[in-house]
C-alpha cells in the first residue's frame, strides 16, 4: 500500500517536471524561450589579469577541467612537448577527465583482466594536485569489448542476464575501485540517437532500455556518494534532449540519483548558436539536474583539410568570437552549471586531428594560450 502511494507520487511529480522542462526544450522555433539576462563581462577593460589562471579566475563559479591521456600529466617528461602539456594543465585546470584510459576496453579488456595502472596515475596524479577527478564513461557503445555483449565462440549475443552481469561486475569493480576518489561518474554515454529513439547498442538490443537504470543502480550500489551523470552530445536536438529528460524523469521515479547532465561541447563554426545551447541549459536546470559543458572544443576545419599550416586571421576571430560568447553564456548560468571541460588540452592533441588539421582548443599547438584566454580570464573576474 505505501509503495503504491510512493509510486503515484513519482508519477505525478515526473509527469510536472516533464511538462515543465518540455516548455524549455531546443530548437522548437515556437517554443518561448527565457529572456535573456545581462551578459557578465561587460566593463572588463581595466581589470588585470596579469599572472591570472583560469581556474584562479573561475573560481568557484564551476570547476574547470580537461580531458587528458597520462602522457599528458608528464611534467618531467624528456618530451618537451608532454612537458609543456603537463605544465598548461596544472596551472589553469582543476579538474580531470581520461579522455580514453577509463574506458571499458582499456579498464577491462578481457572478462578476467583489469588495467588499472593509467587509470590510476591520473587519480594519483589530481591528488598530488589538489583535483577533482570525473570517471569517463561505464557504459557506452563505444570502446566496448566484444566479451561484454557476444559469446565469442557462436558469436551469438549474450542473454539478458549474463549482459547484466557482465555489467554489474564492471561498474561494481571499476567504481568500487575509485570510490571517494572520483566524484562522479558519466554512468551512460550517448544513448540516444538525434531524434531522440534510442540508439541501437548491444546494451539495448539485449535489454531494451532498462539498461540505463541498471547501471545507475549498479554505480549508486558501488559508490553512493558518487555523483552520477548522463553524458550526451548535440542534445540541443529538441527530440533528443526531450528524450533526455525523459530518461532524468525515469531514473527520479526510481529513486535512482542522476545529479547532472553532461552537454557535450562539440561545437562548429556556425553549429550551435548561444541560443540553442542556453535553451538546453533551461531546459535541465528546469529539471531539477545540474549542467555539465564537458567535451567543450570547436572545430573549425569540420574533417576537411583546409588549413593544414594555420587559420586565416578572420577565421581565427570568428572562432575566439565564439568561444568567448560560449564562455560568457557558461558563466551566466553558473548556479546550474558545475563544471566546464575542454576536451583535450592544446592543438596538437585532438581527437578532430585524426582526419584533418584542426585548431579546437584553448592552447595553440605550441601549448601557447590562445587570445581567447585572456578574454575568459577577463570575463570569470568581471562576472560576480
Ligand atoms: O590505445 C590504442 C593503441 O593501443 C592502439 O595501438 C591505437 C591504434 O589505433 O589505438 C589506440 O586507441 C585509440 C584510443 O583513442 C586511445 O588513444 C583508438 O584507436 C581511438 O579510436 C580512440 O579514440 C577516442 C574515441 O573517443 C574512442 O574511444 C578519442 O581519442 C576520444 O577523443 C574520443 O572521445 C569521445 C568521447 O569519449 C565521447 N564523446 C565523443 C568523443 C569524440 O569522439
């Protein structure tokens, strides 16, 4: 009787939020959007900033993280280019995510064996450092062993229960590990598709979508004091990021924690607009989750190689234009969001290098900042 009770509870509280977040949704051209508050920053002229880092600058307002590889930690490395890295992300992040070394395949690459040994330098290392570190990511369809889903020997798929398991054991023993070390985990990645159905990944195919809850159960079980994620991209899509909350009001009728929405920043030169993002923003601050900007870069070369030995003055403003406004939009909703990472550190290393020469982050391929830098640094003081 009172789980009854309980259960018509979380329905109808869900079914209020839903509406309520709904309104705040994307790109619906007729959606009424929040009016716009005045931008921080402005007045910033006469501010110094000399000798200022951007976590310094930032503050509290939101951690400020990177995503990195342990070669990238490197600060006494003979490599003067791991050396230079190491040195950038000590001085202006406080966060860390692994941009690769957490993730299933390299954490768990065979049902018996666990290499935990990268993993585990970038923990140590943060500590050492006084950083926060955020697990990146327990279930996604990517970087994903085969094991985990196939019975490798009839190449079948697994059952239900033998996936859950694989699952479980996984999320128990690579959470467990780091259990109030790493303060929170991207629980699911990337589930859905653009028109917010859900993406068609063995987890799915196998247990249709109460995969998502299961491994927030099996995450909250490890670690209860871990704050847990959804982490996606484009979720400016009005029917993805619908699907999303969705997916937030679920997990809250089970009683399951989601704490935050992680919007990937994979940006370009003309996709999104501000608008479109401070819409998504909206729409889960108005869910009652946190917002994450992770994986925050901006590609200006879009897979083509059109400037293989560096950017066109114009282009190069047009791109610290559209940071520094990305920037400023992240500071105005500092109350919902928590952290803001880059993906990846300097030029010279991004996951847009692998077909073209990109320039998507906020040191140059020397390890140099970018003007924009400044310019954030400038923005963070202004802003109170
Ligand atoms: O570590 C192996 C190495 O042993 C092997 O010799 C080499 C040969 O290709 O591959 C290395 O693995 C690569 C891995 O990065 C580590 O560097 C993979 O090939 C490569 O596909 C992998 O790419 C990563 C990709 O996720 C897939 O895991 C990118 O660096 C990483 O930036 C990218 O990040 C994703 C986020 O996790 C989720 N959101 C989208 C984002 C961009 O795709």
């Amino acid at each position: 009787m009172k789980i009854n009770k309980l259960i018509w509870v979380r329905l109808i509280t869900f079914s209020f939020f839903l509406t309520t977040a709904c309104y705040a949704c994307s790109d619906d051209s007729d959606t009424p959007l929040d009016t716009p508050t005045e931008e921080p920053g402005n007045g910033m002229d006469d501010i110094d900033t000399s000798g200022v880092t951007l976590k310094e600058a930032i503050g509290d307002k939101f951690l400020f993280g990177a995503a990195i590889n342990p070669w990238q930690l490197d600060i006494n490395s003979s490599k003067e280019e791991n050396r230079r890295e190491g040195e950038v992300v000590l001085k202006h992040f406080n966060a860390l995510v692994a941009e690769s070394v957490m993730k299933w395949r390299s954490i768990h690459p065979d049902k018996e064996k666990y290499t935990f040994e990268d993993a585990d330098a970038i923990v140590k290392f943060a500590e050492e450092n006084g950083m926060t570190v955020i697990g990146h990511t327990l279930v996604w369809h990517t970087a994903l062993p085969d094991w985990v889903w196939k019975d490798v020997s009839t190449g079948k798929d697994l059952s239900a229960e033998q996936l859950k398991e694989n699952m479980r054991s996984h999320i128990n023993t690579v959470v467990s590990r780091y259990k109030g070390r790493i303060k929170g985990w991207d629980v699911v990645n990337e589930a859905f598709n653009d028109d917010g159905t859900y993406r068609e990944s063995p987890f799915y195919r196998i247990l249709g979508k109460e995969y998502i809850p299961l491994a927030y159960q099996y995450a909250h079980e490890a670690d209860p004091d871990a704050e847990l994620y959804y982490n996606d991209f484009e979720l400016y899509h009005s029917t993805k990021c619908r699907a999303v909350l969705q997916l937030i009001g679920e997990l809250k009728a089970k009683g399951l924690p989601i704490t935050a929405i992680g919007m990937q920043g994979h940006m370009w030169m003309n996709n999104p607009t501000v608008e479109m993002y401070e819409n998504t923003i909206l729409a889960f601050k108005s869910a009652g989750v946190k917002v994450m900007v992770t994986e925050w870069d901006m590609s200006v070369a879009n897979g083509q190689n059109i400037y293989p030995n560096g950017l066109p003055k114009d282009v190069e403003a047009k791109w610290t234009q559209r940071m520094i406004d990305f920037f400023k939009l992240f500071l105005k909703y500092k109350d919902v969001v928590t952290r803001v990472s880059t993906w990846g550190v300097s030029d010279s290393h991004s996951w847009l290098n692998e077909k073209c020469t990109d320039y998507p982050l906020l040191f140059d391929r020397q390890q140099q900042p970018k003007p924009v830098v400044e310019m954030m640094i400038r923005a963070a003081l202004a802003d109170k």
